[in-house]
C-alpha cells in the first residue's frame, strides 16, 4: 500500500524526493514566574492537542518529586503558545 505525504506527516515521518526524515515534535511546561521548564517532552506527531494530558501528567509527576502537592495546578492559568 502507497502511503501519501500527509500519512507520513501524520506518522512522524516527512517524505522528500529521496529520503524519509523522521522529526519530533517538541513541548514544554514552563512557569513562567520562576522561569523554569515544569516539563519537557519531543512526540512523533504533529498534533499538539494530543500533547496536553500526557504534559499535564509528566508536569503534576516532576511537581510532586520535588515535593509540591497534588493540587499545584489548580487554579493557575494555563496557555498555549
């Protein structure tokens, strides 16, 4: 089966004329008050909406190892850029 450029973006992968490139996609948590990275992580994909739970659960997993409380999140403002 032929796959078309989209399928390989899609898949994290970009086709030229005579490769294919795999590439990540890269995003951050950062308190921007402290101006620190809460988390980072590079995904396959380009879809960024599909980033957000897996984030949050890696920036609630590094609050809590330095000994910040569940509920460090809750009431903040969260944007995306």
């Amino acid at each position: 089966m032929k796959k078309d450029r989209w399928d390989l973006i899609k898949n994290g992968v970009s086709s030229s004329y005579r490769e294919a490139v795999e590439f990540y996609n890269g995003q951050a948590i950062v308190d921007s008050k402290k101006q620190v990275i809460v988390h980072g992580e590079a995904f396959g994909d380009g879809q960024d909406h599909y980033h957000i739970p897996p984030m949050l659960d890696g920036a609630k997993e590094n609050m809590g190892s330095i000994g910040q409380s569940e509920d460090y999140f809750e009431g903040k403002i969260l944007t995306a850029d």
